[in-house]
C-alpha cells in the first residue's frame, strides 16, 4: 500500500486567476459586456484626449460661432459643435472625462476605504467603540447626502480635489451600515473564535479572516458607487458649486450652456448622455459582480 505525504489540501487559486476568471465571467454576460465596452472606451477617451480632440478644451474660436454669434450645431470641423464662446464640445467632452473619472474614482475610493474601516471595527470590537462609531454613522446619514454635499461645497472654495473629498464625506455611511452588519455576524463565526483561541492578534483576526469574506461587498458596492459619485459631480457642477470653469466637466458644460436648451440642444444633450452611458456602465458591471460573486443574489435584481 502506498502513502502519499505531504499537504494534499486543494490550493485555492491566486488574485490573478480569480480576477481573470471575473472579468471572462463578465464577459460572458451580454449587459456587463456592455457596461464594459462603454467604460473602456470613455476611459481612452479620456486617457487619448491630447491626441484625440483637434483643439485645446480652452481654445476659444472665431469660426466657432455663426455671424450672429451663436454657437455652431454639429458637423464640418467641430465634430459635436461648439458651445457659447466658440469651443469645440467634443473636445471639451473628452477632457471633460478625465474630470468625472477622476472625481468618480477618486471620491469612491476614499469613501469606500473610511466606511470599510468604520463598519470593520464598529463590528468587530462592539461596544463602546462600536456604538460610537454608529452613532456617528447615523449622525451623517441623516442629513441628505446631496444637501450635506452642497453645504460642504459651498463652506470650501470650490475645486477639483474639494469636491472629491466633499463626495467622499458623504458616500461612506452606506457601506460602512452594510460592513457593520457582516462584521457583526463574521465574529462569531467557529473560524474567528477559533483563531481567538489559539492567541491570534485583532490585526491577524481582522485582515486576514474577516476581511477577505467581506470584499465581495466591497467589490460591489465600490463599482456601484462610482456610477453615483459620477451623478453627484455633474450634480455639484451644474449647481456652479462643483469643478469650476474653466477646467471642463460634463456637468459645469450643461451649467453653461443651458440657456441654449430650445436654440442648441446638442450643448445639453452630448454632456447629458455622456454622464447617463458612464453611470449605467458602471451600474451594469457592479449588477453582474454583485450576482458572480454572491450567487444566493441571481435573479432578484
């Protein structure tokens, strides 16, 4: 009879292998694919917009506007048209990317690392601890997200990175209810008090345990969050309290230019559908995410 030593337990597969396996999982999927393709290419649009756009987004022209002075409607050299002041919509479209990806990205980011932080060890330690940290969950979700960030917006001088760390202080206490809830349950789990009884530190418990059974949430949740810091930026900036002028964003476009609603749709309508296929890329992608990696999910949403 023969022996076989050694650990014979399945190796589980790498991050790599997992990511790879997702992403052709989401590529088999019709709408995800979809929402895949509409990201990509909004982000080479973005990333390609010094070698794609055929003027500077500030670059103010002449034969940008009628005799009359009013904007061009699409066609000839302005692809899109021209706005107000004579500029090319579609490269102020394109630049205009970079600013709602950043804003979207960024904004997410940062919310989603304080409300995975917060519900974690609200979780984890309970107590004292936790219900101060709840309680100052519940504080910031009372206020409307939306009016809390026009407060902030309008407290801070108006810019780029403002608005990013504005977003971000308003988009976190959803998750972190949601990572509370599932740090609650995690730690009285066999494997956590298991991991307890042999002497294992909190960090040890905490990031190595608890952690990775809650990153599909995170996984989702941050993908589907990006599509509402998008709508929240154009928000802000058609409001005149987001990104100001003249750095373009698709939302201070509409702000400038909806006068010209009746007499030049197209100033309204490109940014406006622009803003509608990058939210619905996104929310496309985190449906199909949150139904491959929480099967129980698959056809309730």
């Amino acid at each position: 009879m023969a022996f076989v030593t050694g650990d014979m337990r399945p190796s589980s597969p790498g991050p790599g292998a997992r990511f790879a396996s997702i992403l052709g999982q989401l590529a088999r999927r019709p709408f995800a694919l979809f929402g895949l393709l509409v990201i990509a290419a909004i982000v080479l649009g973005a990333i390609l917009a010094p070698w794609l756009a055929p003027f500077a987004p500030e670059d103010q022209r002449f034969d940008g506007l009628t005799l009359e002075g009013s904007p061009l409607p699409p066609g000839g050299d302005f692809l899109l048209g021209t706005d107000l002041l004579g500029r090319d919509l579609y490269t102020r479209l394109l630049f205009g990317a970079r600013t709602s990806l950043i804003v979207g990205i960024a904004a997410n980011g940062i919310a989603v690392a304080i409300g995975t932080l917060v519900g974690i060890f609200a979780g984890y330690f309970g107590g004292i601890v936790g219900a101060v940290l709840m309680r100052f969950t519940d504080l910031i979700q009372a206020f409307p997200s939306l009016l809390l960030a026009i407060v902030l917006a309008a407290i801070f001088h108006p810019s780029l990175w403002i608005v990013v760390v504005v977003i971000a202080l308003v988009q976190w206490v959803q998750l972190a209810r949601i990572i509370y809830t599932e740090t609650r349950g995690l730690s009285e789990r066999e494997f956590v008090e298991a991991e307890r009884s042999i002497g294992a530190s909190r960090a040890r418990i905490l990031f190595r345990h608890i952690l990775p059974h809650v990153l599909p949430t995170i996984l989702v949740y941050g993908t589907l969050g990006i599509a509402t810091t998008v709508l929240l930026e154009a928000t802000l900036s058609f409001l005149g309290i987001g990104v100001q002028p003249p750095t373009p964003s698709w939302g201070n476009i509409i702000n400038e230019n909806q006068t010209y609603l009746t007499s030049a749709p197209w100033l309204v309508f490109f940014p406006g559908i622009a803003i509608v296929l990058l939210a619905l890329g996104f929310n496309l992608i985190g449906d199909a995410l949150r139904d491959i990696l929480d099967p129980t999910q698959k056809g309730r949403y």
